[in-house]
C-alpha cells in the first residue's frame, strides 16, 4: 500500500534568490491591485480578459515550453496573511499537478514575516498535493512533486528557509494523520496502530506505551473494554510522552481512536456517514501525528498523549442497552445507547490523564452528529471547564485556520439530562444539546485540571479538493494541536 504521508516529507526543498532552471512549473503571486511579476510575460489586461483578477485563490496557467508559468491571486496586497499564503500556495499546488519540480514567489509576500511565510507557503504546496492511493493499482493519481523552491529576496531568504523548514514537518504530521484515517479498518486495527506508534516515537524521539486488553483490566479502564466487547480484535491504549528538559508547561491530550464504528447494537444505518466510520479514529491520528512532530519543532512544554483504540462491533458478546460500566475513575455509566461510544474510551483516557496532574487536558474526537448540525463541515466544536484554556485553543486554530466554535459546557441546564436510576450517569442525554451533553459527561473524568474537548465531526471527512484539504480525511486538528502545544501557557 502507498503511503503519500511520506510522499510529503520526501519533497526536497529549498529557499534561493532567483528561479532554478530545472523547475518546471514557476508560481508568482499577483495581487488585486499593483505591479504585476515581469516573468508572467502578460500584464493585467491579458490576466483579465482570462478570467483572472488576483482574488484570493485564483490561479491562472500559461504554458511555456515544456513547463507553465501560474498566476497566483493573492486578493488585496495589504490585506494578505499566512492563513491567506497557505491557500494561495495550495491552489498553485494543484494548477501544477502534473510538475515534480515547482518553484513560487509567494515566500517573499512583504506584508507576512518571512519565517512565517515560509512556514505557510510549504504547508500549502505539500498539502495542497497530497492525494491518497492506498490499495489502488493506478498509482498515478498520486503526487509528482519531488522538489519545492521558495524564491526570496537576500533580507528574507534566511527566514523563509527556517520556516519553511518547520512547514515541512508541520504538513508531513497533517499527512500522516490523513494517511491513518484513509486506511481502511481491514488494514489499520488498534494493535496496528499501536504498532505503528511505537516506530514513530522511536524515530521521533517520543517515549511509547502499550497497553494490552489484560493490562485494562487490571487498571480498570471499563470504558474501552466496554466498547471492545463485541469485537474480535482486542483493544489497545497507546501512552505517548514527549517530554523536554525544563519544561514550560504540561499538556496532556486525549485521542479517541475508535478503529471502525459500526454503532455496536445500536447500529448505525447503511449510509455514506456509516461509509466513512473507519475515520473515527480521527482523533487519535491527528495527536499522534501532532506528538511526531514536537522533537523536530523544539516544543518547550511537556506533552502526555493518550489514544484509546478499540472497533465498535455488534455480536452477540457486544454491549447491552441497560448494562453498567465502571470507569477508571470509579464513576459508574448506564449504557442507552452503544453509538455514543467514544465518550466513554475517552472517560478512560481522561481519568488517567488526571493522575499525571498535568496543568491543561485537550481532547480531541470525532463525537457528536449533533455538531455536524451545528455547525457544518469546515468547522469544530471547542467547549471546556477552563475558559482560558479554550482561548488558546480558539487563539491556535484562528492561527492556523482551523476553525472552532465555542459551544457552552452548561452542567446548570443540562446535566440533569445524563441523570441514570441505576449508575452515577447514562452515557447520552436526550435528542437535543448531543455535543454539549457529550462534554458535559466527559467533564465528569477531568476534576479540577482545565480542560477543553474538540468535536471534529463535522471537518473529519472532505467531499471535494478545498484549499490545503484534499478529497478524504482531512487531518484536521493536527496542526492545530501542534500549535497549542508549542505555544502552550498553564492557564491560571
């Protein structure tokens, strides 16, 4: 099977002053008003009468020999940030397909830092290239770049160099969290996985833990083991650690890394969301992808990672509707309803998050339905017991466009709607509210430590190539957990 993660950090890239001949597709941005770049060889005029105008995104390509010469819009010159630079590059990216060898001005943009635009323009290209293959035997559907040149000029050229330098391992852990979530459960179950973790952190310089399914039980994980009952293959926990000399802070997250989720009896109906539920592992991908790349950035703060990994199956040992679980904290869950299944891998995760008394817990799954409905497919749910932790999550995702939402966590209103005869709690509350019900049962695992959950339901899954996402998962939540890890302050 074809990996296009390593498609990605394979790419040979480079920051020079002026365009290398061997470079065959050349990228210059051209802005909604200005100068338009000498080396495009048409001005403004010829641009419009094509259709092109230098709005953000646009892209315009004119052939030239055995290669082609793109124009790049960049909207208004005054207006341009990173966020606006990743798209940018991402659709030149994708003009430029069929080139191996692209070389693009958009690093020298004066209006974003170079370090900055650096970072930005080769997240774009990479990701904006990436193109999973899998099982298929036409492999050439997958991405020819080989080579990408930054062209900048002498005051910004050592900048752009260094941040591109962490772009590149910034979009090879975004790949690699698609690449997880892509493959399909027949080839990627909860002990592959937790193979896979262990060769990552060897060469990542992260410390791994797995737990086997007679390991949980000693420690009494009744989530996860819960969930796993009516599965064949058994279930692992996957402790990760990365952890620096003095560090600044301690972040613990949270995967939930649900393999395959058929709903277990409460089975889900045969229908295209039920088609991409080898994705709900989502959220395990993109921490473990996030902890590959904080050696390589310099993180300051220590992180401790956990992914709870387990298939939800429906058989004839499977979880009952009524049955009481006990999880690793105590709390006892009546069980309504087995599709909501990823609260309760997550109550394990979490309690034991607590006993490392880390300053901050984020968590981060494919949960509710619910926030689909909310708020579509291009933005998360962020909600938590520490309003100044989710300001940084909410600071982190505005920086790398990937966009949250604050719903409110409101055990006053709605609590009572997880109240059970039987347990401590039901693990679901009712038709209404489902992602704020849902976190108000995972706050239920985290006592005092802050805490902030991350619902990407809706952005796990893209139905079409849109901006650095290409058709398929999508990696969201990876960079954004980078970026709160290495920015990260024990909120007060």
């Amino acid at each position: 099977m074809s990996d296009a993660s390593t498609a990605v950090t394979n790419v040979n890239i480079s920051t020079v002053r002026s365009v290398p001949q061997a470079a065959t597709a050349l990228g210059y941005a051209v802005a909604t008003k200005g100068a338009v770049p000498r080396a495009l060889g048409v001005g403004r005029a010829a641009l419009a009468a094509n259709g092109f105008s230098g709005k953000a995104g646009e892209v315009l390509a004119v052939p030239n020999g055995d290669g082609m010469i793109v124009a790049i819009g960049i909207g208004d010159p005054g207006s341009i940030d990173a966020n606006g630079l990743r798209t940018a590059a991402a659709s030149f990216a994708r003009a430029a397909a069929k080139h191996a060898h692209l070389a693009v001005n958009l690093a020298d943009v004066d209006h974003v830092g170079a370090k900055q635009a650096g970072q930005a323009v080769v997240e774009g290209v990479l990701l904006g290239s990436y193109r999973y293959v899998g099982l298929k035997n036409d492999t050439s559907a997958g991405s020819r770049l080989t080579d990408l040149t930054l062209t900048a000029g002498a005051s910004r050229e050592r900048g752009v160099q260094q941040g591109a330098e962490r772009g590149a391992v910034v979009a090879g852990a975004a790949a690699l969290a698609r690449e997880l979530a892509n493959t399909p459960p027949s080839h990627l179950n909860a002990k592959d996985i937790a193979t896979k973790a262990v060769a990552i952190g060897a060469a990542t310089g992260l410390d791994v833990e797995v737990f086997n399914k007679d390991q949980l039980q000693q420690m009494g994980c009744g989530g996860i083991l819960g969930v796993n009952r009516g599965s064949t293959e058994p279930p692992r926990m996957i402790k990760l650690t990365y952890a620096p000399r003095n560090p600044t802070g301690h972040l613990a997250m949270v995967g939930k890394g649900v393999m395959y989720d058929s709903g277990g009896i409460s089975l889900k109906p045969s229908n295209p969301m039920h088609a991409v539920m080898k994705m709900d592992m989502s959220g395990a991908a993109a921490v473990l992808s996030a902890m590959s790349a904080l050696k390589a950035l310099r993180c300051r703060a220590k992180v401790t990672a956990y992914l709870m990994c387990t298939d939800n199956m429906p058989s004839g040992s499977a979880l009952k509707l009524g049955d009481v679980l006990t999880i690793r904290n105590g709390k006892t869950v009546e069980i309504h309803n087995t599709d909501a299944e990823g609260r309760l891998v997550l109550a394990d995760g979490l309690s034991l998050a607590v006993e490392e008394q880390p300053d901050g817990i984020v968590d981060i799954a494919t949960l509710t339905g619910a926030v689909l409905g909310a708020l579509g497919t291009e933005i998360a749910g962020v909600l938590g017991t520490s309003q100044p932790l989710v300001d940084q999550v909410k600071e982190r995702a505005a920086a790398v466009d990937e966009p949250v939402w604050q719903l409110p966590l409101d055990t006053k209103r709605y609590r009572k709607l997880l109240d059970s005869v039987v347990a401590d709690m039901k693990n679901v509350g009712g038709p209404y509210a489902g992602t704020i019900t849902a976190s108000i049962f995972l706050s239920e695992f985290v006592g005092d430590v802050p805490y902030a959950h991350l619902d990407i339901a809706g952005p796990m899954d893209i139905a079409a190539d849109n901006g650095i996402y290409s058709r398929g998962a999508s990696g969201f939540g990876t960079r954004l957990l980078i970026d709160l890890a290495c920015n990260f302050t024990p909120p007060r």
